[in-house]
C-alpha cells in the first residue's frame, strides 16, 4: 500500500524535464542533478501556491489582495536582467580606482557583458 506525496510531479513533466536536459544538457550539471533541480523547484511552485489558495480560500485575504502579491513577489523574484548582472560583474572587478591593480574579467563576467552589449542598438 504506496500513496503518492501530493507535492510529487507527474511523470509526463519529469519525462519534459528529462528531454530538456537530452536536448538541451547545461554544462554545469548532470542529469540528476537537473532533474533534482526541476524537481525542487516545481515542488516549491506548487507549496507556495498551495499556500496562496489556503490564504485566499479562508477568505483571509481576497484574490489579488496587495499581500498575496506581495508574498509572491518576495518568494519568486525576477532574476536580475542582463543589464544588472553585467554592471554587477563590472562592479565585482577592481576598477581605475585602483590603478595598481590590473583589471581582468573571469570568461563568465566577460562573456555576460559581451551579451549584454550585444543586445544594445547600435
């Protein structure tokens, strides 16, 4: 006698995860390591939301009440956008303030900021 967790995802989205990760293999992790990430991730998605319904069902907040947002906002941020990763990856490196010191980019910060300045109009 096996019961499932509610929070487990369907084996057609851990089958989409699987082919994303074929397709499309990030170089810093492998397949298990993706596929726990996803895992986690839409775990996470799906408790939060949980929580939301609970608030908004008990009616102690209305759907779309300022906190319900605001509580979505704080625990999904934005990922910062090309532009701030790239000044944060100028900020991190040491700058004419410091003459003495020679300035150089890692290939991760370099290759940021080349795509950020790609994506300028000419």
């Amino acid at each position: 006698m096996t019961q499932q967790h509610p929070i487990t995802p369907p084996p057609e989205l851990v089958h989409q995860w699987r082919s994303e990760w074929i397709h499309n293999a990030p170089g810093d992790l492998d397949e298990l390591g993706f596929l726990t990430q996803r895992g986690a991730q839409w775990g996470a998605d799906q408790e939060l939301e949980a929580c939301l319904n609970w608030l908004t069902d008990r009616e102690r907040f209305p759907v779309g009440h300022e906190a319900i947002e605001e509580l979505k906002e704080d625990r999904r941020p934005k990922p910062p956008s090309l532009k701030e990763q790239a000044l944060e990856a100028l900020a991190s490196a040491p700058g004419p303030e410091y003459p003495s010191v020679m300035t150089v980019l890692n290939a991760d910060q370099h290759a940021l900021i080349r795509r950020a300045l790609e994506q300028l109009d000419d």
